[in-house]
C-alpha cells in the first residue's frame, strides 16, 4: 500500500483500491470500525506497508497478566453445580488443555471427583509425560497450538496407550464427532462443559472394559 492511501483506509468508506475492477469487494468500514474499537479499550491500530510487497497490520492492547487467584475465581463460579453429584471417581488422568482457566476449571471437577489430575498444556507435553507414567484416561483439548488434539490422539495409540480418551471440542457437527473418533477418542464432549456430563462420561469410560462408540452433546 502507498504512503498516501496508508493516511486513508482507516477512515470510514475508504479503500485503498476503488477502482470498479478490484479483486475484493466491501464498504471500506471494517478497517475504521476495527480502530474504534481498539481505541475505545485503550488500544490502537497500525500498519506497515510496503507498496507492492505486503502489509503488517498491528493490535496494541493493555492488558495485565492473569493470576492464579484471578483464574481461580473463575472457575469457582462455573462449579456450584458440582456441590449435588454425589458420583466417585478413582485413578489417575492426563488433562490435556492449553487455556489455563479451561485447565483449572476440568481439573477442579475431576478433583473433587476423587481423581488425581496430571495437566499438559499441549500435546507435545502430554506425548512427553505419557512415556514416564501410566494413566487411566485421557481429556483432550482438540484446539491447540503446537500439536493439536488429534494429533495428539493418534500419537498417544503409537505409543501404546490402549485407555479410553475423551474429546474437548467446540466443534460439535458429526463431521467433527467422526474426526475425534477417526483420531482415536472414545467419547466426545462438546463446550462449554456441563460438570454432570462430564462426570458422567468420565465414569462410564473408566468403568466399561470396552470403550462406547462415542457421546456427543
């Protein structure tokens, strides 16, 4: 983009190509709306541009860190429906979940539960974690960076491990069920998660020698 239209796609109805002939189409309001509201928060919009070369377009936010207090207050408000499952659970999980505050929400229900919880951030942990200790059952993000559920489903079957695997997901279509079957999970949970559900899966996957096909939600 050229220095004079970098000084006009941030205003509204502006285009860097007007032309009737461009390639994309639209209004020229996204760009202005986008600054608005980075503007109204606090933050801001840039770009840098090279004409004919390409385009870096840049979000600055303020924004402060997360501690673990913070993030535990936030899953403290998801669990009040905890207090009336009186189900049990025994052994050992791998929590798979690369949001901290989704990690400490599951790892809180499968707790209190009665179950003891090792957590991965992503999938390349988990892999790592698998060949120095044995777990019950796996609960695996599919949407993750690094190595994403799937893959790290099948890796956990390279390596051997035969127990049941239950997919997170907020894709809940049944292209995305099979995908998480086809991958090598048991069971499929869609977000958010409902903590009686979630117990309820868990149990049956740990008591059942041969895994169900699959639940979906």
């Amino acid at each position: 983009i050229s220095d004079a239209e970098q000084q006009k796609i941030f205003q509204p109805f502006s285009q860097a190509d007007a032309s009737h002939s461009r390639r994309y189409t639209g209004t020229g309001l996204g760009l202005s709306i986008a600054r608005q509201l980075a503007r109204s928060q606090g933050g801001d919009i840039s770009v840098f541009s090279e004409l004919n070369k390409g385009s870096h377009f840049s979000l600055a936010m303020p924004l402060s860190q997360a501690t673990e207090v913070d993030m535990r207050d936030a899953a403290a408000q998801q669990l009040p429906e905890l207090a009336g499952t009186a189900m049990e659970l025994k052994g050992r999980v791998l929590l798979v979940e690369d949001n901290a505050v989704n990690r400490l929400f599951v790892r809180k229900v499968l707790e209190k539960s009665g179950m003891q919880v090792v957590e991965a951030e992503d999938g390349r942990e988990a892999c790592r974690y698998y060949t120095e200790d044995s777990f019950d059952l796996v609960v695996l993000d599919m949407q993750m960076p690094v190595m994403d559920g799937y893959e790290t489903a099948q890796a956990l079957r390279d390596r051997g491990f035969a127990g049941p695997i239950l997919a997170l997901t907020a894709n809940v279509l049944a292209v995305d069920r099979q995908r998480c079957m086809d991958a090598g999970c048991d069971a499929f949970l869609g977000k958010p998660i409902r903590v009686k559900q979630l117990i309820t899966v868990c149990a049956g996957l740990l008591a059942q020698p041969e895994i169900p096909e699959g639940v979906a939600t």
